[in-house]
C-alpha cells in the first residue's frame, strides 16, 4: 500500500466499514423470510442507520453503537479503530488535534489557508479558549483528548519515549487492512465458486 494510502487509511477517509456492508448485507439478507427468520430492516433504512452510527465517511474512534450494528465484523472494526488511536498517540502530526491547530482559524490566527505552525502538542495552558472548544466539539479530537494515554503523551513533552512507536502503529494498520483485503477476495472467489456448484 502507498504511502498516500497509508495517510488517507489513517486519517479515516478510507471508510473500511463501508467497503464490508456488501459482506454484511449478503450475509444478512442471505436466504427467504420464515417464521424463525422475520423480515430484516430494508437495505436501505439500514444503509442510514448504519451512516448514522458509524458516520460517512466513517469517524474514529468507531462508537459501540456502529461496532454493534456490524456484527461479526464488529470486533474487525474494533480492532482498526483501536489502532487508528494508536497512530494518533504516537504520531504527533497524524492526530486530528493536530489538524484542528494548524487549519481552524480560532488555533491558527490566521485566516482559513494562512500559514500553519511546526508540529507541537496540544497543550491548552498558553492556548485560546476558541481553539480548545474546536477541538472538544471534534469527536476524534475530543476521545483522543479524553484518553489516557494521550494524556500521559502530553505529560511527558508531547510524544511517545520510544520514536520507533509512530511506524510500528502505522506498520500494524498496514498489515491489518491488508489481511482484510486479502480475507474479501478469498470471500469473493469462494462465493463464485460455491454458486457454480463446484
């Protein structure tokens, strides 16, 4: 995978969860309605719910709610979401507070396109109470904000004491979305297969 692919993955524009409904929905509207197996949501009520819960493009930290309504790939999106955090602890320009400082004119005090500054923490003691709420009203800014680890980070001069951290998370994102790719073909295949009768 690129590097650009790497950064689109990290930062949530590649909605992984959107790119597995089709497995989920096969797998949901598998087979005719019976008395054991009621009638399901419409595909298409269900397409919003599942916008609604997991946002569109899909917003990290995945909540319980859209790990919930993806059932058993649920604990997959789980996973990623988990490292998606992880990047964001350990790489400071990959966090989303980060974005928010260097782009949201109440951070930057430049007009929207104006100059950004270098990579710092986010540290709120020197910082104007506008910014922090743009950062607080930003869901991934704000539960990155709310963790414990991050916090830690913070602490400790704004970035992990191991500097290899930042690539193994990325590496470890890399490789989980690579199986995924490689699980959905081997899924594909089997299903042509499998309706062919061989």
């Amino acid at each position: 995978m690129e590097v650009h692919s790497l950064q689109r993955a990290v930062r949530g524009r590649r909605p992984i969860a959107l790119a597995l409904w089709p497995l989920l929905l096969s797998a949901c509207s598998a087979g005719a309605p019976t008395a054991a197996n009621p009638p399901g949501i419409p595909v298409s009520r269900f397409e919003q719910q599942l916008s609604d819960s997991c946002g569109q493009p899909v917003i990290y930290p995945i909540s319980a709610r859209c790990v919930s309504m993806m059932g058993s790939v649920g604990p997959l999106l789980q996973r990623r979401s988990d490292m998606v955090m992880a990047i964001w602890r350990s790489c400071p320009n990959e966090n989303p507070c980060y974005r928010i400082a260097t782009t949201e004119p109440a951070c930057t005090g430049q007009p929207a396109g104006g100059p950004v500054a270098a990579a710092q923490p986010v540290n709120y003691a020197d910082g104007a109470k506008s910014c922090k709420e743009a950062q607080e009203a930003n869901h991934s800014c704000a539960a990155l904000l709310n963790d414990p680890v991050y916090s830690g980070y913070i602490n400790q001069n704004g970035a992990p004491q191991d500097p290899n951290e930042c690539q193994r998370a990325k590496g470890a994102l890399l490789n989980l979305d690579q199986e995924v790719d490689r699980m959905s073909l081997r899924i594909k295949w089997y299903r042509v297969f499998a309706s062919q009768g061989f």
